[in-house]
C-alpha cells in the first residue's frame, strides 16, 4: 500500500497521524514529532490496552504502562496462550517466555519460567537486577523467588482438562489464529515521548519441552529504539525467529519506511523465506515515534488494539493471503 493510502485510511479509521513523512537529518535518522500518549497491543486484548491506555492518560512512564498491561492478560486464565492457564507443553510443563524494553535500549527476558505468572515482571527484574539480558529455567524460576515472587501453579483445571483431551491423539497441528487469542506484545509512548515495550507468551499450545519463541528474544519478538519507535510479533515463533522481524522493521522505519510498509515486508520476508506459508499465522504491529502505527499478517484474521486520546479501539490488520 503506499504511503499516501495508508495514510488517508488510518486518519478515517481515527488513528492519529502527525506527519506523513520523516525527513532525514544529518545521522540519516527521521526527524519524529512527539506523539500523544499511545499505547497499542497485538490481537484484541481492550483491558490490557485500556489498562496502559489509562495510565499513560495520567502520566505514568511508558516502561511501567507495558508492564502493567500485558500483565492484565497473564493473569486472565481464559487467555491459553499467555501467563496463568496457558496450555503446557506435551509433558505438561507450563512454561513462559516474556521480555520488556526500556527506551534507554535497557532489555530483560526469561525463558522456560514455569512458577510465575507474571513472566513480563520477572523479565524486568532481570533487566533491572541483574547485569544479564535473559534468564532461563532453573535460573530464572530461582531468580523469580529471591526476587519476591511467589511460587504458583500455572496449569488450570481447564488446561489441565484440554490437555489430557490432547493426549488422546497427540496430534501436533498449531491452529491458525488461535480463536484469535496469541502471545500479547505491546508499545506504548508516554507523555514525555518516550518508548517501551513487552511481549509476554506461553508459547506453541503442546510444543516440545524446551521449545522457545520468539517472544523473549530482543529483535524478533519485540524490538524499539527511542529515536525512531518500535515493533512486535505473534505468530509461529520459528517463522518470526528466522527473520528477526521487529529488529528488521525498526531498521526500516529508520531508513525512513512508514510503519505499515516496514510491517509489510517484513511480513514478505517470511512468506519468501517459508514456502509453507499458508500453514500459520505471523503478524507485526509497528509504531515510530510520531504516533503514526502499522500492521500487517499472512493470514485473514489478527487485529491489534490502539488506545489513545481516551478511546480503546481495535482495527483489523491488513494481511497478506
Ligand atoms: N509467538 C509466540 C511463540 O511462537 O512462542
């Protein structure tokens, strides 16, 4: 879509749009106007995005807005995809993966959390505690308890219940959109202008034990730069692994792409690379610090949520099949 396009129907969809296109200063950087504050988040997850939504709108930091929202959904055990109730592996482990980003570029992540549902505070732990960027496992679940955090079971009786269902077959097929529920990654830009994002994920529904995604991994599950925005992914992890995506499109937004044409091929550069394409979703959601905001699947059916201004709406992502 060109840029004009994108434009003329994100200002009639009622997204904020400051400027239609960065001009370049002497470090080849786009020269970004300061956003209102924003926050949008992957699928249609309106009481975490209304949760950051509402801080931001009172002047909370952008790093401590992500936190909270994405944690609305690690905690609704409906959601089997992300924190508590998310489906196990097929041995029955649940493990998370999360990790958070601050606008000075600081990271933290933990993989194979399995006591603690708030996988995306472990991670902040982590980038605030400690001099690491990712802990795993044993380390992380240790990490978890000498932080404060206390020990919980995450496999509920309805995935516990899903789970033995499973069992009977064993057969391993991830469902395309996942009734439209995925890994949670969310931006948000505060009243200072300031960036920050978080993606917090059980992962692949009976996945093998020790499978890892994209989500805790700084470049392709999430990735943002202060002077230019940020980018994050649902999906098949391994697809959105392969490309790096949201480093890609940050790079791309940089060079001077507007979000949805960063989305876009970044998108392409899976479909390209993936000749099995048609089989799974992979979905971006972009921002770059005007406000300005792009989306882009393989599949028909991800959406994204675009709080700001006091209104929480959700908008269908355009896609590639
Ligand atoms: N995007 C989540 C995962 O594949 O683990």
């Amino acid at each position: 879509m060109k840029r004009r396009q994108f434009i003329k129907n994100t200002s009639l969809s009622g997204i904020g749009v400051a400027a239609a296109s960065p001009f370049m200063n002497y470090l080849n950087l786009p020269i970004m106007q300061k956003s209102e504050p924003v926050c949008i988040a992957t699928w249609n997850f309106p009481n975490a995005s209304r949760k950051a939504g509402e801080m931001l709108s009172t002047g909370a930091l952008a790093l401590d807005a992500v936190e909270q929202g994405v944690m609305v959904e690690e905690a609704d055990i409906r959601n089997t995809t992300v924190g508590r109730g998310g489906a196990p592996d097929r041995e029955g482990n649940v493990t998370l993966d999360a990790c958070i980003m601050a606008p000075n570029g600081d990271a933290g992540a933990v993989v194979y959390l399995k006591n603690n549902t708030h996988a995306v505070s472990v991670a902040r732990k982590v980038m605030e505690e400690t001099p690491h960027v990712i802990l795993a496992g044993e380390g992380a679940d240790r990490f978890a308890l000498e932080q404060g955090f206390e020990k919980e079971e995450l496999l509920t009786t309805n995935s516990e219940k899903a789970y033995k269902e499973w069992l009977k077959t064993k057969e391993y097929k991830p469902i395309i959109n996942i009734e439209n529920h995925d890994t949670i990654g969310m931006l948000c830009i505060d009243s200072k202008g300031d960036i920050a994002g978080a993606c917090t994920s059980s992962g692949l529904s009976y996945k093998m034990n020790g499978r890892v995604g994209d989500s805790p991994i700084i470049g392709s599950g999430l990735f943002l730069d202060n002077e230019v925005g940020g980018a994050v992914a649902t999906g098949m992890g391994e697809a959105i692994l392969k490309s790096v995506g949201s480093f890609l499109i940050v790079e791309l937004m940089r060079q001077g792409k507007s979000p949805q044409e960063a989305c876009e091929i970044a998108i392409l550069r899976i479909v390209k690379q993936n000749p099995n394409y048609k089989d799974f979703q992979a979905a971006f959601i972009a921002i770059n610090k005007n406000g300005e905001v792009g989306s882009y699947c393989i599949q028909k059916g991800f959406s994204y949520m675009d709080f700001r201004n006091g209104e929480n709406k959700n908008f269908p992502s355009k896609y590639y099949i």
